[in-house]
C-alpha cells in the first residue's frame, strides 16, 4: 500500500513556498518528523505525474491516495498529516 506523502507545487505560488517552509520548521522542531520523507512535486515539471491524482488548487497534500489538504495550509494542517503518517507507518511496522 503506498502511504507516501506526496506535497504537489508549484515554483511561483506563495502559498505552496509557505507550506513547503512549514513543512520544514515542522520538520526541525520534531525528530521524528525528520524521518519523515516527503515528495515534493512540482506539476509544471511532473504533469502527468501531478494529472493523475485528483486534485484543483496547490499546494495539495496527499496521504498515499488520500487526498488530506488542498489550498493554503497552516502549521497544524501539515502538523495533522505528519502525525497520520507516523500512525499508519507505526501499525505497518507492529
């Protein structure tokens, strides 16, 4: 099952810079967040890739096929995705 997370952007969207910034204070402030590999996808250099997941607005998180976020997100939107994440990883491992 893929569970990736995967953060779909675009270069010159404000609100994309600050969810990928967020992503990486969230990333400093907690260890195990570190851990955490997130794909970042550009869509203007990954259409195809970007076109097969549904989504209309960047930046758009999903959580291995689930879509979790779409639009501007704040600190406790990726905060949310990352504790999902740590959660079905650590049933996966048990």
């Amino acid at each position: 099952m893929d569970n990736n997370i995967k953060l779909f952007h675009l270069k010159f969207c404000p609100h994309c810079k600050k969810a990928i910034d967020l992503l990486g204070i969230l990333q400093k402030e907690n260890p195990e967040y570190a851990k955490i590999e997130v794909q970042k996808i550009d869509e203007d250099e990954n259409k195809e890739f970007a076109d097969s997941y549904d989504y209309h607005y960047v930046p758009c998180i999903f959580l291995g096929e689930r879509k979790m976020f779409e639009g501007a997100m704040k600190k406790e939107d990726i905060k949310y995705v990352l504790d999902e994440y740590m959660k079905e990883n650590q049933s996966v491992g048990n």
